[in-house]
C-alpha cells in the first residue's frame, strides 16, 4: 500500500468485516466508508485505491465493491477455501485431539476475524488485555505441530463470552457454531 496505509487498512478492514471473508460478497463502498468515519469523497477515493491496488474489486457500478483474496492477505489474513466459508455447516473443530489442516485454516480466518473485533471494541483495559492474551495463545498453539483442539475450543468458548456480550452478533454466532459442532 502507499503513505495512506492507516487509511486504507482500516478501509480495508472494514469492508472485510462487511463481507465476512467472503469474496463474492458485494457492500456498498459507501456503507463501508460511513463505518469508518469518512466522508463521501473519501470513501470512494480509498476504495478506488483499493482496487487499483487489487486488494478490492468493483461489483456492480452503483458502487457494489468486495474484498479480493489479495486484499485478505493485505490484512494478514489466511483466505477459507470458498466450500468452508460459504456456510455455518462446515465451521467444524472436531472431536480430535490435534487440529487438522483444514481446522488449521478455519482457526487463522477465524482469528483475523476477532482481531479485528478486538481492535474496533470499546472496551476496558482489562477486557481488551484479555482478548489479545486469549488470540496470542491461540497463535502460539498454531505454531505447534500438533496444535490441540481442547485448548483452542477452551480459549474460543472464553472468547465467545466476550464477544456475544459486545454485540457482534455475526462473530458470536460463528464462534458458537464452531464450538457446538
């Protein structure tokens, strides 16, 4: 990105949040840049960067946009594969004691999710503290060969909590599918 990274990752960001990771999603640009703050002229401005850059791409000409692959890693976020992230079903952990590669995926997509959460919660310190403690440990059990899917589920559960009490309904009800199944 430019000298307008702060703008167009927390654009960027957003418009990820509005379409869930999913790149066949189409938001308004200007629904997303009133999201983040920005006026009309700003909103359009950054997000024809963003498709120049290639991270976002123009949907419909009424201004429909969507987050492209290459703006997911952008973010440093790992894409789903499309079959997992098109519906609810598929949010599996398993009863298995090491977490597959599949898993594995969900996990990452799934922690870029909350950190973005995190980041844009107005939150005590002591709760935001507890948040980012709860996604580091998730990432170092990740870097484990065998990364268990016990400790993951228990931080995901703690997190859920947290996260259903600050009113994304969409992440809550994802985490939940997620420990249920």
């Amino acid at each position: 990105m430019d000298s307008n990274d702060t703008i167009n990752t927390t654009y960027l960001a957003e418009l990820y949040r509005q379409t869930e990771g999913n790149t066949d999603a189409q938001v308004s640009m200007l629904d997303v840049g009133s999201a983040v703050g920005f006026e009309e002229a700003e909103a359009r401005a950054t997000a024809e960067n963003l498709m120049i850059l290639g991270l976002a791409e123009l949907k419909t000409l009424s201004g429909g946009i969507g987050i492209t692959i290459q703006g997911m890693e952008e973010l440093g976020i790992t894409p789903v594969p499309a079959a997992d992230s098109s519906s609810d079903d598929n949010l599996r952990l398993g009863r298995e004691v090491v977490l597959d590669d599949a898993g594995r995926l969900l996990i990452e997509a799934l922690l870029a999710e909350l950190k973005i959460e995190v980041a844009q919660t107005k939150s005590d310190y002591q709760h935001l503290e507890e948040n980012i403690i709860d996604i580091k440990t998730i990432e170092v059990q990740l870097l484990s060969p065998n990364p268990k899917v016990a400790i993951i589920r228990e931080i995901l559960r703690s997190l859920h909590t947290i996260i259903s009490s600050s009113g994304d309904s969409v992440l809550a009800a994802k985490l939940e599918t997620l420990l249920n199944n």
